[in-house]
C-alpha cells in the first residue's frame, strides 16, 4: 500500500465527523487507508468509526487501550497500518482540500513533511488571535527560535524514516512531535515544510482547558532543550521567557475580555509548565 493517516483519538464524538468527511473527501491516485486509533474513549468515538466503515472501504479503526497518550496512540496505528508513507493528522481537526495530496507530492522526495495551519474556520476571532500569528505563520514551526520540526497533527513522513528513528517517544505529553524531529535532526534529516497541505486547526475554548493545555506543552520544553545539549547543540538561553512573565503581570486587565482570558491563560500554563519541567528535567528553562 503507498500511504496510510493515522488519526490517533480520545473521546472525540463531536469532532470526529466533520475530519471523517474532509479526509473521505480527499483526491489522490494512489492506494491510501484511512488508521483511525481509538486510545481508550469513554464516548462514542468507536462507534462514529464503526458506522462510517459500512459505506468507506479505506476507513479502519484500532483499538489501542493498553497505554495513553499521542505518542502511545499514533504508534499503535503505524504497526496496524499499511502505507510505505505516514501521515498524522488529530481527530478534533479538519485536513482541508488537496491534504493528501500535499503532504504525499513533498514525500517523493523528502523523508519528513510539514504543513501549514489555519485558525479562522473552526475558532472564533477573539480565540483564533488568542496566540497572535504565530501558529499560522509560513514556514515550519521552530523550538524556541532553533530548530525547524514537524507539527504532530500535519506530517508526513516515509515509514523507513518512522522505523530508523524508533517511532514516537512514549510517556511525552505536548512535544512528543518536536522530540521526534529533534531525532530526525540527529539522523541528518531536516524537516520540509509544504504549503500545499493545510490542516484547520482547533483550539480548546476554555480558559481553564488553555491553561492545562498550555501548562502540558510548557513542561516538556525543558526536556527538549536537554536533549538538544545531550545532542551537542546550542540550546535556548535559560531565562529566555522573561518576556511572558512580565507580559503576564502588564496583561492583567485583559482578563475581562474573552480574547484576553483565553490569551492570558495559555501563556500563563505555559510558562508555570516551564517551571515544573525545569524542576521534573533538572534543565532550567524559564
């Protein structure tokens, strides 16, 4: 088979269905299989699934209930799967138009791809500018203003790359995907950034879901910046956020507003992520 999407789940009933009908929607040549990983959903994720397979032949579901998380997720439905070519994309996002096709023209002749995101279609304004521009910016996403990596809900890469790598790091939680490519880096694999695949992606839209959010991805940076010295690499100065610590106490007054709890409270997870993870990694990074 030439490719296989992987779409590792967790209790996502409400937005599965509309990711279900863009990828059903995609247009491309080759053989392709739709892997959706069930990772222990208490909904009625399984059966979203299971009522759409009646009538799509590519569409399969795995169940993958002995561990958690993305990483735990996303290689169970790689060993399940099929595809001489992997893409990753989440159940609570949607692939827009040409997405397989984008991400497999770039894999003919690159081992690691990446693509573009879109905020507007499925948040509100006041979420959709909630972390400025950065999210949607031209270019791969970066690691603290170091290396380019994969974004874990729009990449693709060739399963020889998955197996020589070892697959995702189980037990990461909010940079499992910059890990990854961190160790496609070590191998002299750079990752390739195409702006012919576009995901439209979700945010969560409650402050307090931000923040858990916010501090999840904010703990495991220091990790990431202890493997980049293991690695013999310049990592981030230490005290490189004092920016967002000072911007935290001057946005106070936001708060008010929609768009500025929404702000504040991913920044502020974020950076307290920071300190548990400096503490948890013994790698200051504040």
């Amino acid at each position: 088979m030439d490719l296989s999407v992987i779409v590792p789940c967790h209790n996502e009933e409400s937005t599965l269905p509309p990711q279900l009908d863009a990828l059903e929607a995609q247009v491309w040549d080759g053989d392709w299989e739709v892997v959706v990983v069930d990772n222990g959903s208490t909904d009625r994720t399984a059966e979203v699934v299971g009522e759409r397979m009646a009538s799509w032949s590519r569409l399969r579901l795995v169940t993958a209930d002995a561990g958690r998380g993305l990483s735990f997720a996303r290689n169970a439905g790689v060993a399940a799967s099929h595809g001489r070519m992997l893409l990753f994309c989440d159940g609570d996002d949607v692939v827009a138009d040409g997405w397989v096709e984008g991400l497999a023209r770039a894999l003919v002749d690159h081992e690691l791809v990446t693509g573009r995101l879109e905020l507007e279609r499925l948040n509100p304004d006041w979420l959709a500018l909630s972390r400025g521009a950065s999210a949607a910016a031209p270019g791969p996403p970066r690691f603290a203003g170091t290396f380019a990596y994969a974004s874990g809900g729009n990449q693709g890469m060739t399963r020889a790359l998955f197996d020589r790598v070892g697959g995702f790091t189980e037990g990461i939680a909010g940079a499992e995907d910059m890990e990854f490519s961190l160790r496609c880096l070590g191998l002299g694999v750079e990752v390739h950034d195409t702006a012919d695949a576009v995901v439209h992606y979700r945010y969560r839209t409650r402050a307090g879901d931000l923040f858990r959010q916010g501090r999840t991805y904010g703990a495991c940076r220091p990790l990431i910046a202890r493997r980049m010295k293991d690695a013999g690499m310049v990592r981030p100065p230490r005290f490189q956020g004092w920016r967002s610590w000072l911007w935290l106490v001057i946005r106070l007054p936001t708060l008010v507003t929609a768009h500025g709890r929404a702000n504040w409270a991913w920044v502020a997870g974020n950076r307290f992520g920071h300190v548990l993870g400096s503490i948890r990694h013994r790698t200051l990074m504040l």
